[in-house]
C-alpha cells in the first residue's frame, strides 16, 4: 500500500509510473477506436451492418469477463497478467499493417483481433481491479480514480484529432502501429512497478464453481448489487443513443464531419472537469448523492441535442453543451462508484467480482447498439435519441432505498461478512 496518504499521488513515484502507462495506453486506444472501423470502410467495402458487427465483437469478450475474472484471482501477482495482456494486443495490433503490406488484410482478420485484443482488455481489467487496491491506499481511491479518469477523458479530448491527422498522413492501417507502440510502453512501465501482491484465492474449486462464487457475490452484495443495477440501465440506454448520434448530427443537424468532431472534442472536455471536481463534490455532498445525480444528469443530457436548431453554430454549440454535461454527469458517476465498490469488496474476490460485473454491464453495450439501429429505422433517430435520454433516467430507481445513497464517505466502509 502507498504510504503517501496525506499527500498528493503525483508525488508517488509508483502512481506516476503506472498513470504514465494508462496514459500513452489511452490515447494510443482513441487511434485504434477510429482507425479500425474506417479500414473496415475504406480498405474493405465493409457493409454498415459488418460495421456493426466489427463493434459487437470489440464488446463480445465481456460476456467470458466473469470466467476470466474468476481464473485470475487464483493467481496471487495480477502484474504478470496485465503485462501479458499489453504484449498480446501489441502482437495482434501489429499483423494489422503487415497483413495490409502484403495484400492480405480481411474483415475476418478484423473480427479475429477485435475478439482477441478484447480478451485481453479483459484480462488486463479484471486483473486491474486487484491491482489498484495494492497500488494506492482506501483514502487514496477516489483522488487516484479521478487522476485516471480525468486523463482518459483528455484522450477523448485530443485522442481523435491526433488519430485523424495520422489516419490521413500514414493511412489508417499504420496509424495502429501507434497503439501498438503504446502497449509497449504500458507493459515495460507496469514492469517496473514494485507492488505487493494480494493474497491469492487457494480454494480447490472449479472454474465454474468460481464464476457462479463471484456472480454471487455480485447480487447478494448490497452495494454491488444496487450498483450493477444502476450502471447497467444507464449503459444500454446510453448505447441505444450513441449508436445513433453521429448519424443524427449529420443528417438531421446537417453538420459537417469536421464540426461534428470539433463539438465533440469539446465536449468532451466536460469529462475532465467532471474527473477532476467528482472527488471534491463527493466530500461535500456525499458519495453516494454524487453517483445519484450522475445517473439522472448524463442520460438525460442526450436530450439537448433533440432540441438544436437554427444556424449551424447554434446547433453545433448545442450538441457540444449536451456532450459536456454528459461527459462530466459520467465522471461524477463513475468516480465515486468505482472507488465506492474497491472499498466494500473481499482482497480475494475482486477479480471474479470485476468480470462477473463487467460481463453484465459491458455485455449489454451491443445489445442496446443493435436496438438504437432498430427503433432509429423503426420510430425515426430523434425519437430514438429521446428514447435513450428517457429511459437512463430509469437507473437511479436502483440506489433509492440503497445503502449506496446513503454513503457519505469511502473511510468507514468495509467489505460485508463471507
């Protein structure tokens, strides 16, 4: 654990050294987030509906997420883990651009590396989960989950701008290399972190019998339960609508891909002053009043983009105040939970905990993109949009009456009785 409790973690070498990871890591993914649908489009002639399928199976490894989560708690360093992961996305990102140099390259390549390079993003997260609470200490999660969001939202920020120019100047099959690169540098900095590694889960049972343990888990815990609830509503409605938003912005805002991008990077700026005010605003208001109103607010920000019009200014400006109250509502969110749920779960069972969790909420991310692209043919975009907005808001019935609700701060809590 860090000893530096009462001092900022930039001063902590280990954190810094770890956040520098998850940094080039973060952006090197919005290159690929861009660069691999339009070789699908570009290179390949992919259909809209191969479009989709290429991002269902980004999304497809998160339903193994409580079989893998439940096989790495039995190993007791998660660090060799997460770093396996890095070399084997670097390896698969990479037979992108030679595949692309020899006259090779396939949809069904595309598909192969978006299911592998998931499973291990999966991997490295349910690992991760572990690996945080031996890298900060209890009263340092919020601050160190603040610190990493807040960068992640500056990838979203400048991320796709720089994937764009490199898209255009070196081709998209390329532009990958650069996320390559960037498990690279990931996978040598977390080599060099010096962390104790928790105490592994010995007990002599099936791999089965651990995932059914760590859905259990899951839904009798009275945090985590309510907290999967909540998460999971917001994350389908809110793909049923983002499935959706570029194509309403331009066909129904009439805006140009490049002011589309520019209101979004905008936007998205939101989700770093979120990142970074998530913490303050939870000592003053209290955790769990913070993760409330996140629920409410960033669903129901989908709804302002419905209402732009007039010049084009006025409806890009729109669209961008929607995205910034939708970026920083989701950090207020995430934040406080993401700290909330490292506070109340067993050393043992985080990892399972995190894919049994992650394969619930993550798994219905292409569930709810296939039903936007059916009520979007179906009712038209703009009601679908308002679909999305109304239907978020749902998720905060999940913490009323909830311990979560009531939860001040994280220094008190502890993980309930086995």
């Amino acid at each position: 654990m860090s000893t530096l409790s009462a001092t900022s973690l930039w001063r902590d070498r280990r954190f810094r050294t770890f956040w520098s990871a998850q940094a080039v890591s973060e952006f090197g993914d919005r290159v690929t987030e861009l660069a691999l649908p339009l070789i699908a489009v570009t290179l390949l002639n992919a259909s809209p509906s191969q479009v989709g399928f290429l991002t269902a199976a980004v999304w497809l490894p998160s339903l193994a997420s409580l079989f893998i989560g439940s096989w790495v708690d039995q190993r007791r360093d998660k660090r060799p883990l997460m770093i396996a992961a890095d070399v084997a996305r670097t390896i698969l990102l990479v037979t992108i651009p030679v595949a692309y140099w020899l006259d090779l390259l396939t949809l069904g390549q595309l598909y192969a590396i978006a299911i592998l390079a998931g499973t291990a993003g999966v991997v490295f997260g349910t690992a991760y989960a572990s690996f945080f609470v031996r890298l900060v200490g209890r009263d340092q999660y919020l601050e160190a989950n603040g610190k990493l969001s807040a960068t992640r939202s500056i990838s979203f920020m400048g991320g796709p701008a720089v994937g764009g120019a490199l898209v255009q100047w070196l081709t998209a099959p390329v532009a990958i290399l650069v996320d390559a690169l960037s498990f690279v540098f990931s996978a040598i900095r977390i080599s060099r972190l010096d962390v104790t590694p928790g105490e592994a889960d010995e007990t002599p049972e099936p791999l089965l019998s651990r995932a059914r343990a760590g859905m259990r888990y899951l839904l009798k815990h009275p945090y985590l339960r309510r907290s999967l609830g909540c998460a999971t509503t917001v994350n389908f409605f809110n793909m049923i609508g983002m499935a959706l938003l570029v194509l309403f912005a331009s066909r129904d805002l009439g805006l140009s891909p490049g002011t589309i991008g520019l209101a979004f990077g905008i936007g998205s700026s939101g989700g770093l002053l979120g990142a970074v005010a998530a913490a303050p605003l939870s000592k003053i208001f209290g955790a769990g009043r913070v993760i409330a109103a996140g629920a409410l607010i960033f669903p129901g920000s989908m709804a302002l983009a419905v209402l732009a019009q007039g010049p084009e200014w006025v409806r890009a400006t729109v669209l961008a105040g929607g995205m910034f109250i939708a970026t920083f509502a989701v950090m207020c969110f995430d934040v406080p939970l993401n700290s909330l749920q490292a506070a109340v779960i067993h050393d043992h069972m985080r990892s399972r905990v995190a894919g049994a969790f992650s394969s619930i909420n993550y798994g219905v991310r292409p569930l709810g993109a296939v039903v936007g692209g059916f009520l979007g043919t179906w009712i038209g975009v703009r009601e679908t949009l308002l679909v999305s907005a109304a239907g978020g808001l749902f998720s905060v019935l999940w913490l009323i009456g909830s311990p979560i609700i009531r939860t001040r701060e994280l220094s008190g809590l502890e993980p309930p009785e086995l």
